[in-house]
C-alpha cells in the first residue's frame, strides 16, 4: 500500500463518521444500534465502494474502535458483497487487545452475525423504516 494514501483522511472521530453514514439515506437508513446493557454495537452499511482505496480510506477509522474494545468482546468488522448474494469478502478485521488486525478469512460465527444484522437492516430498509 502506497505510504501515501491515507495522508489526507481527515477522520476525526469516529462517531462523526457513524453520524454522517446514519444521515446518508444511499447507505441504507441509520445502520447503528446499540445495545447498553450488553455494551454491543452492530454498524451496517447496505452501500459501500468496489474501489479498494475506498474501502482501506473507510476502514481506516473504523479500525480506532480497537481502543475501547473489552478483553471479553469478540469484536470485528466484515464487508462482504451482501446485497449481491455472493461470498466474496471485501475485508475482515479483528479488534483484539486494544489493536486491529486484518484477516483473510471470516470465522463463521462472526460470517453468521454480520450476515443476520445485514439481513436485518436491508428488511428495515425496504419497509420504509
């Protein structure tokens, strides 16, 4: 990867990402919900980029959320081409120990879980909610 690439994302934090992806309707309504007592937050994008460069530029940020991961969460973060119906996963990252580590394999668990919260989101979409 070009040392470059990242130079000029201006992430700032990562909640005003989130907030500016649940104020976006291309990316399918408010994809967060956030659950207070189990402490899980689920982030889904029905609509992201094909463009590899894209995708690294998205995820950079994302990859911050390692700082407050908790010794007992499972975290990760996936992109798959969902809406196509395919397998194809676009990235997998790892959030363990306070770091992000990208991975080229999903486990089927978390494969399991994204693909129900993304299912989810699309049948909230399609209802108008």
């Amino acid at each position: 990867m070009p040392a470059g690439l990242l130079a000029d994302v201006d992430a700032g934090r990562v909640a005003d990402i989130i907030e500016a992806w649940q104020r976006d309707p291309a990316l399918g309504m408010p994809p967060m919900a956030y659950d207070a007592a189990t402490g899980v937050c689920r982030i889904a994008m029905l609509s992201a980029s094909e463009n590899v460069e894209a995708l690294v530029r998205m995820l950079a940020p994302l990859r911050g959320a390692a700082a407050w991961h908790r010794a007992e969460a499972d975290d990760f973060i996936v992109v798959l081409d969902f809406l196509w119906g395919g397998d194809q996963l676009g990235a997998y990252v790892a959030l363990r120990d306070g770091r992000s580590q990208l991975g080229t394999t999903v486990p089927p668990a978390h494969r399991a879980e994204a693909i129900d919260y993304l299912e989810c989101t699309l049948e909230a979409f399609e209802q108008g909610a």
